[in-house]
C-alpha cells in the first residue's frame, strides 16, 4: 500500500498536470431529477452522462429475513438524502477513463505495484495487465474500466472536477446504495427474484458457465455476455441508472465499518490507510452477491479486473 510520502507526490503531479487545463464551468441551472446532462469542458471531449436522482429516504442494508444476507449489512437504519444529487448514468468507461490518462500522464496501481488481480486458481496479481488490457477480458472503448483502485478513481474525479469546475467524487456508500435501489425495497433493483436479473444485469449466468463449466450457482438465466459488457446494454433501474447490479463492482468514497455506524455516509480521507467500500456485483458474481445490500471492500490500492467506479456530481 502506498506510504503517506508517495501519495502526496503523485498528488503535487497530478495537481500540476490539472492545473495546465483547468477551467472554470460556467454554473449549471438546476436539473430536475431524472433530468441526464454532461458537463462539457471546453476544447474538450464531453464528461460522463449524469442522472439527477432525487431527494428521498430509504432503509440502507437488508432485513434479517432477506435470503444470502450478510452479517455486516446492518443493523438497517433509516437514512434521509436531502438533496438530489447527479450519479453517473453508467460506470466510467475505458474511453473516458483513458482521456484523463493521456491529459495527465497519470500512472495507475497497476502499473505502479505489478499488475491487476485475476482469479488463475487464486488471486494474484498478473504481471502486465492493467486497464488497458485486463487479464483474460477483451473490452473496447465502450466497456466499463477495470482494474483500477480507489486511488486511481479518486484521481479522475479530481481531475474531472478541475476540468469542469464542478465538484466531482466517487457517492458515499449510503447514495450509492439509495441509487442502487431505485426507489425499491426489493432485494434488487427489479425484485427479488434472482434468476429475473439477465434483462437488468451481468451477472454469472449461463452464458459465463458455457465458457466456465462448473457445479456453482449461477444465475438461472442468460443475459448474452460472458465477461463485461458495454454500459448500459441492459435495462435501468426505477432511477434511469444503468448497471447499478452487475457488470464491475464500483468503489465508493466510504472508508469500511462492520456494522454500520457513520462511516456509510462520508467520504474516507485519502490520506489515511483502511479498506474502502464497493458495491452491485459483477459479471463474475452468483445471486448472493448481486443485492442492492452487498457489500464489500478492500485497501484503496486494490484493483481486479471484477471492479470498476461511476462519479457522482453536486447538483
């Protein structure tokens, strides 16, 4: 894991390479929710389609009686989102991710600390790989980024928010889970029947165990890609968010808690060591594992090729 020394080094570099291409945004009018925009940097390509998702409260974590809970998704507590607030209609994707690349010369986990995790038998980290060439996943332009760090995608959100001048980060783990959710109680965005997830979501299937045969509990439907798909290939949720379930897990700015007590609904400091929260699943993930109440986390310079962010922006 990084040392206080080199973060603030890679953070002096960073800052200077924002600061030649910076601008100031002129303010954006309010966006009714479920209201999509882009911010549109100038002389520049535009930023990722925002969602504006409304105010409202919800039950963060799941009920005792949900099937497959997990000790740590409690105790449900009732949170209020008191403003709307714009999310990232779909999770960055490997074109947007590597504008920010080429502008800032930026150097990810991956390459920095000897490549991206892979399940080969076991975790490891394959020499070589990184978001530019996962291991064993092919992508284009349009397929979410993986392989990054929490590190690498508080990275782009700084950037983008000095592109912009409007304030980007990665959502909280509660707005997260509020936008996840969709406006449902269900144990998943369309329901709480696992085996409906193929029109909504990536998840392990059939069509990942014709390529990967095995006695394991997949998903009992097929929703046509084995490894990740381009965003938004499926439905959305009651929220216009695609991909809230499935495809790459999504980091959050939430440092970890066991049990929740405060910690959902900040944003850790980046200066300071401890797992950060990621949440949906993935196209590699089986139906205990693809609720809107899964959760899991690990240091913020971990990076597999399972994991990608979205943004969220002030309204």
């Amino acid at each position: 894991m990084p040392d206080r020394t080199i973060l603030n080094a890679r953070r002096c570099v960073l800052a200077v390479a924002m600061a030649c291409c910076a601008w100031q945004a002129p303010a954006q009018a309010a966006q009714p929710p479920g209201a999509a925009f882009r911010d549109e940097p100038a002389g520049g390509a535009p930023g990722p389609e925002m969602v504006v998702v409304p105010a409202g409260t919800f039950r963060i974590g799941s009920p005792g009686a949900e099937p497959d809970r997990q000790g740590d998704e409690g105790p449900q507590a009732e949170i209020r989102i008191d403003a709307p607030f714009a999310l990232g209609r779909t999770e960055v994707t490997v074109e947007q991710f590597g504008r920010f690349v080429v502008a800032t010369g930026y150097e990810t986990d991956a390459e920095r600390l000897g490549g991206c995790f892979a399940y080969v038998g076991a975790w490891e980290a394959i020499e070589g790989t990184d978001w530019r060439k996962p291991p064993g996943v092919e992508q284009d332009g349009r397929h979410p980024v993986v392989c990054v760090s929490w590190n690498d995608a508080v990275a782009y959100a700084r950037w983008l928010s000095a592109q912009t001048g409007e304030r980007y980060r990665l959502p909280t783990e509660a707005e997260w889970e509020y936008a996840a959710r969709g406006g449902s109680g269900a144990s998943r965005p369309w329901g709480d029947d696992p085996h409906a997830a193929c029109e909504h979501a990536n998840v392990a299937d059939s069509a990942l165990k014709r390529a990967h045969p095995g006695d394991w509990p997949a998903h009992d439907c097929d929703d046509g890609f084995v490894y990740t798909a381009p965003v938004a290939s499926l439905g959305a949720n009651g929220f216009g968010l695609h991909d809230m379930a499935g495809n790459v897990w999504e980091w959050t700015c939430s440092g970890y808690q066991q049990r929740y007590a405060g910690a959902e609904r900040e944003c850790a400091d980046p200066l300071l060591t401890g797992q950060r929260v990621f949440r949906g699943g993935s196209w590699y993930n089986f139906p205990a594992w693809v609720r809107s109440a899964a959760r899991s986390a690990f240091p913020p310079d971990f990076r597999t090729y399972l994991l990608g962010f979205r943004v969220q922006r002030a309204r």
